[in-house]
C-alpha cells in the first residue's frame, strides 16, 4: 500500500507538467519512465535531501497569469553571443548562432541522461533542449543564455555544453524571474571539457520569491583541461543545485565558487561531489554566503581521491554568516580519501557580524545597515575575486546591495 501511494504522489506532480514535444527515442523515454515507475519524490529520508522538503511542489499551480513586472532588459553581458529562452521556449529558434543547436526537428537529440526522478522529469517534460559546443576556429567563445520567466510556469531545459580539445569557452547561464513568479524550472546539464580546453560557467539564479528552481551539472573533464564554475544563488523559494564532476585525466584544475544571499523565507542548498579518478590534479571549492530572515542554506560538499589518484591537492571551504536570529545553516563538507599521498583539507564555519566592527564604522558615521552592507560584501569578496568577468562580478556585487534595500 505505501509503494501504491508513493506512486500516486508522485503521478500527482506528473499530472501537473505539460509532455515533452521533442523527438526523443521511444526507447530513451521508455528508460525515463521506468524510473518514475520505481522510485519516488526524494524525501528527509534520503541522506543528500535530508534537509530539503519537495512537498511544496505538489501545490504549484500553473495558472499561467501573467506578472506585473516586465523584466525589460535581463541580459548581463553586452559583447557576448546571446540566446533567450523565455517561459521554457527557445525564442527564435532559428537563429544562428555558430556552435548552438536548439532546433531538433530533423536531428537526433542526444541520449545523455541522469538516474535520478528529476533527470527523468526532465525527458518527459522537456520544454527545450540546446547542444553548444566550442570547437578551434570557431567564432563563439561566449555565450550568454538567459532563462526568463514572467508567468507561472514549468521549465525543464536539457544542455549539452562541449568545449572541445585545446578550446576555450565560456557560458553565462542566467536565471531570471518576475518578483512574484511562482515558476518551476528543472534543469539537467552535460559538460565534456576535452582534453587541453579552459571552460568557465558563471551561473545566476535570480528568481521570484515563489519560484522552485531544481538544477544538475555532470561534468567530465580530460587530460589537462581546466574547469571553472561560478554559482550565484540571489532570490526564489527553493533553490537546489546538484553538482558532479568527474575528473578522468591527469593535470586536471577544477575551480568551484559559490555566492549567496538568502532571506525572507527562501531556501538554497548547494550539493557538490568531485571525483578524482586520476593523479596530478588539483581542486578547489569555496562557498560564501549571508543568511537572513528565515532563510535557510545547505551546502553539502564531497571530494572523493580513488586509490590510483596520488599527488592531488583538494581544498574545499563553507563559511557563513547569519544576519538574524531565525535563519539556519546546515554545512557537510565531506572528504573520502583511498590515496596516501595527497593534500586535502576543508573546513567549514558559520557566526555572525563582528559587533565591534558594526560599532566602529558606526562610529564612523555609517548607519548600521550601511555598516553591515560593508562587512558582507568584503566577506563575500573573497568569492567575488574569483570571478574573471567583470559584468558578472559587477551584476553580482549590485544585487548584493539590493540584498539590504529592497
């Protein structure tokens, strides 16, 4: 009867969500639905989804009204590539833009897919599948796509993003809502970073306070390639990124940094595995954020080094700051290491604003909101730093400050 029930619930949430219209294979959709038949919504009851609860999305409604706001111009960087996919549609889809694919009409869409019940919510439902890819000679070498929704809508977008041997790329993914959005986006994403190639994510998620926002990257890196990715979790209700990267060569760099500012009742957990299969890598992982209201943050990172992965140098670091009384932390930074012969450490910490540096810009004729802005932003510049593109390093550091006046 549980298992019966399980179903039911789960069908319940299905029932909601438009069919894909994509040329999928009836055997990759037969696949997807096997795993909806087998297992359920994640629930407290799963050791990754322990402090995050899915119930919410059974009471979305879809009802299509449009927002007050108009989100005039949400586009972050000028001189790049762009692309806009608005309420789950490819707008113009027959655009060109060289190394982007979005129509699929008479093309086989790729077959790539997670394991998990999101990943086949994802097939199922898919509102738009895009295959971008970085190739030498090729004249994009960024590429901004922007995810928009100004009505209360579903979204389940499929990437495949390949930065090719020796190429170098970058893609801004950025998330937008109207303030009141009730959106739900799913997102699933595939990375290849081939061997020798640099490919850099910078990923905003600035949603509407209603909006549930469920993300996942899988990513494979090759023989001295470098990957970076930047995460920015600014507004929505739930936000849950799943990030996998596997590096499979030697003299890998993978960079991880992540920026968030929560309030109000919003909830953000970032979950983060990297898997060293191979030696001579290095790794780094940090993750900075301000938690206010009733906000609630996860972060759960993991970093596994197999037996044969000698010489790895993996740091990973979470630190937070908790703007009131009522907002929570939960931080997990993991480390699983089968080699003997490599450098690790995390850490992990969460306090509050130093009241004697509050009193002493005070002092100095700042009012004490200004006084914070100022220590949160200088906390959250160590993230800010790591980013190579100043539009989206001046974007981000803006929405901190709105953080406090809006």
């Amino acid at each position: 009867m549980e298992d019966v029930l399980k179903k039911n619930k789960l069908q319940t949430l299905r029932e909601i969500f438009s069919p894909t219209s994509l040329p999928f294979s009836e055997g990759l959709l037969k696949k997807t639905r096997s795993v909806l038949e087998e297992k359920d919504l994640p629930t407290r009851k799963d050791e990754n989804w322990k402090y995050t609860n899915l119930n919410g999305l059974k009471k979305l409604s879809f009802d299509k009204d449009m927002a007050n706001e108009i989100l005039e111009n949400p586009f972050i960087s000028e001189g790049s590539n762009r692309l806009l996919i608005k309420n789950g549609v490819v707008i113009d889809s027959t655009k060109t833009i060289e190394g982007v694919r979005t129509n699929w009409s008479d093309k086989t869409l790729p077959e790539v897919v997670g394991s998990g019940v999101m990943d086949a919510l994802n097939v199922l439902h898919c509102t738009a599948a895009i295959e971008i890819e970085f190739s030498s000679g090729g004249k994009t070498k960024e590429l901004e796509l922007v995810f928009e929704n100004s009505i209360n809508t579903q979204s389940f977008p499929r990437l495949f993003i390949r930065c090719k041997k020796g190429c170098k790329g970058t893609v801004i993914l950025n998330y937008q809502g109207t303030t009141e959005n009730a959106s739900f986006s799913n997102v699933s994403s595939f990375i290849d970073v081939e061997e020798n190639a640099n490919l850099t994510i910078h990923k905003i998620q600035k949603n509407g306070v209603n909006a549930f926002d469920l993300q996942r990257e899988y990513v494979n890196q090759s023989a001295n390639s470098t990957f970076t990715i930047n995460t920015f979790c600014l507004s929505g209700k739930m936000t849950r990124n799943d990030l996998y990267i596997k590096v499979k060569g030697n003299n890998c760099e993978t960079y991880m940094n992540g920026a968030y500012t929560l309030k109000g009742k919003s909830h953000c957990d970032n979950h983060t595995t990297v898997d060293h299969e191979v030696a001579h890598c290095y790794s780094k992982e940090l993750y900075k954020g301000v938690v206010d209201g009733f906000a609630t943050n996860v972060f759960n990172g993991k970093v596994f080094v197999r037996k044969d992965a000698q010489k790895i140098n993996a740091f990973q670091s979470n630190a937070n700051i908790l703007l009131s009384e009522t907002g929570t932390v939960n931080s997990k930074p993991e480390l699983e290491i089968y080699a003997d012969d490599v450098k690790c450490s995390h850490g992990s910490t969460t306090g509050q604003l130093d009241d004697e540096a509050v009193f002493y810009l005070r002092s100095r004729g700042l009012s004490e909101k200004a006084a914070k802005e100022l220590l949160v932003k200088a906390f959250l510049g160590e993230v800010l730093e790591e980013i190579d593109h100043e539009e989206v390093r001046s974007y981000v550091e803006g929405q901190i400050e709105l953080h406090f006046t809006a």
